[in-house]
C-alpha cells in the first residue's frame, strides 16, 4: 500500500512537473478553465450555493470571455471540512481537468491542505470564503477575497466596550478561525479596557449549545462575544442563546457576522432582534455596485432570500481571476498572475477593496450592523458605522 502511494505521489509530481515546465510557455488557451472547491451538498449547501451565484452574477454581467479567451467553471464538491479531499480535489483539477486557476474554498483546514501544491502546480488559488490568516503565508500563489476573522472582528472589541459592558466571556469553534477571532477580539477589548472572564471553545460538530450557556450564566459576564462558522451551527447557538433565557436576562450577545448571515435571520426572527455584529458585508449595503449585485445573484440563486455573504466572495475573486487571465494572456503563469493583482483596487458590492500588494490579503471597510427591520417588515444586518480600509489584523493578533 505504501510503494503505491509513493508511485501516485511521483506520477502527480511528473503531471505538475509537466505542467509547470509547459505552462509558462505554452500557446496561450482559447479556453482558460478554473476550478472552484466548494460545498455544494450537505450542511453547508446553501454556502456553495452561494459561491457557484457569486459566480454567475459576475460572468453574468461581465461576460464568460476576457481578453479574447473564454472562460470555463469547474466545480466540485466538497460537503465538509476534509483536508484530505480538499488536497485530492485540487490534484485532480489540475492534473486531470487542467485548470489554470483555482478558487473557492469554505474551510480553513481545506485552504491550508491545497495551498502546498500551488507552485508545483503552476496554479494561483484565489480564496472565497477560508477566513484564517495564516492561510496566506503557506503559499505565494494564494489571493484572498473574502474576509478574515480577525479583520472582521478587531473592530468589535472597541464597540462592546463602547456599550459599557466590561465582563466578557467568549465561546468560539475550535479551529483556526474561531482562534483567531478569539485571539483578535481579547487583544481590542483588553486594550478597550474590558476583561475576558473565560474563554470556551467548542468542537466543530457541536449541536447542542446547553451545557455552554449554562457556563455562560455561571460565568457572571455581562456579555457573550461568539465566533462559529455559517450554517446550522450559528442558527443552532443563537437560537439556543435565546431559548435559555440569556437574551431576557440582559446578557448581550457580540459577534462578526458570520452569526446573523441574511439566510438565517428569517427563521432567527425576533431572537437576532438588535444583535450587533461587525462584518465586511451586508445585503442591504447602499450602494449602485450592490444592487445589480443582489439582483443578479438573486436570479442565480432563484430564490434572493437565501443571499448570504460567500456569494461576494465569490464574485470579487472571478474578479481577481478575470484581472489575472488578462494580464497573462491565457498564459498558465501562476507568478506573473499573481504579480498583477498585487495592488489591484476596485469598487465591490461590499465597497472599496483593494489587494495588499505585501500580504495578497483584501483591505476592506468593516461594518457595525444590528438586526433590526427594514419598510417592509423583513428582518436585515442594518449598517449603522463603518471602520474603513481595514487590513488583516490576523498576524499580529497572536
């Protein structure tokens, strides 16, 4: 079994030695195909839903060629977070399906199994979602578009403190970007002032969120501060928070908006009502880039109430990799596109961004929203403060 690992590994080295010495030199591609790793069954299928909208929303609008040279999507699906898979799924796309770019990406762990192949492959990753910042120091050919836990929420601590609360305690999923946001968010409120009384982190698979909020009313703290990934998991806490009485007890729940996505809030309903969160995005933002945005998106969804923040990601990373397609002119030069967007601003639905031309990371405004309802009765993260062009904090938040 292990000499026919070896062999798999020394064949997909000749295939990504092949690639790379015919790449950069290559006739450049009538068709330039890109890859996209993302969960389109399972739990967190809305979320890959929401990539493959982004997705369409931008070709939608900007058309499925560049610079002379169509343009082909490639999905495939991963359901959950499986290094493994992630890593096997991104071989199989450049090898076999012969993509020139990678892109997409929910999990962190999935973004740090793939990253090590992306010089070997000639192949950038453009990441649309995977919110660890450490991410981007794995490998030179990764581009963020999507957002980090810590950027997202550094700005949080100094408004939880600005609330006059002074007791915290904080319960976040344990893996990268849960430690990161616990990590970025003691750092802004410590120096705020406040004092994390107790720090949970809780399993990934988590499900039942009792036990938690009884330590949470044992703790004595004024407020929860929460980090969980999108999905079942946030709409499980929040709605667990509520039902256990912490919400009428006058303890107050803080989070990024990971926990409030637009998906969610009709079946959170008056449980999210006035829950502030700090984020890079909100479907309501006020903008004419995020109208067409919205509706295109919406279409692609089918239904526009299930619109959530990875379908931006997603369209500013076709972006990003319309940009990179351009400046190589088909070319499979995994470098030279990375060097072009370097730098490279514009204005998204979120609104300005740019992309840190030292970190590859995207510098963006961060938002205080609250829940509250619009005209029309419909509950949505209501914009009330921006923190504008905020980089990665991630780093340095340790």
């Amino acid at each position: 079994m292990g000499g026919r690992n070896v062999n798999f590994r020394n064949l997909l080295g000749a295939a990504f030695g092949a690639l790379l010495l015919g790449g950069v030199c290559s006739a450049a591609a009538d068709t330039v195909k890109v890859g996209i790793i993302g969960p389109f069954s399972g739990p967190f299928a809305l979320q890959g839903k929401n990539f493959q909208a982004g997705v369409q929303a931008y070709m939608g609008l900007n058309g499925k060629s560049v610079a002379g040279h169509d343009v082909e999507v490639v999905y495939r699906d991963l359901p959950a977070a499986n290094p493994a898979q992630a890593r096997a799924l991104a071989q199989e796309l450049v090898v076999k399906d012969k993509v020139q770019y990678l892109g997409g990406v929910y999990f962190t762990p999935d973004a740090m199994a793939i990253a090590p192949l992306l010089v070997q492959a000639n192949t950038p990753l453009v990441i649309f979602n995977a919110a660890t910042s450490a991410i981007l120091t794995k490998s030179p050919l990764a581009v963020r578009t999507s957002f980090t836990t810590a950027q997202t929420t550094t700005p949080l601590g100094q408004v939880v403190a600005d609330n006059g609360v002074k007791k915290v305690i904080s319960a976040v999923s344990d893996y990268g970007p849960g430690i990161d946001a616990e990590g970025a968010f003691k750092k802004a409120f410590s120096a705020a002032g406040g004092e994390i009384v107790d720090s949970i982190r809780m399993p990934m698979n988590t499900n039942d969120f009792s036990p938690i909020m009884q330590r949470v009313k044992d703790s004595g703290a004024e407020a929860v501060f929460a980090f969980l990934p999108s999905g079942p998991t946030t709409l499980g806490f929040v709605k667990s928070f509520n039902e256990t009485g912490l919400k009428k007890s006058g303890i107050k729940l803080f989070a990024p908006g990971d926990l409030t996505q637009e998906s969610d809030l009709p079946a959170l309903g008056e449980a999210a009502d006035g829950t502030l969160t700090t984020f890079h995005y909100a479907v309501s933002h006020d903008s004419p880039e995020n109208k067409a945005f919205v509706e295109a998106a919406g279409k692609a969804l089918g239904n526009p109430a299930e619109l959530s923040f990875p379908a931006v990601g997603a369209f500013d990373g076709m972006h990003v990799i319309y940009k990179m397609i351009e400046a190589t002119d088909g070319k499979q030069d995994a470098q030279k596109a990375v060097d072009a967007v370097k730098g490279l601003s514009w204005t998204s639905p979120r609104g300005p961004v740019s992309i840190d031309a030292d970190t590859r990371h995207i510098t963006e405004n961060i938002y205080l929203r609250q829940v509250a309802k619009d005209a029309d009765g419909k509950f949505i993260n209501k914009e009330i403060k921006t923190f504008e062009n905020q980089k990665d904090p991630g780093l340095a938040a340790k």
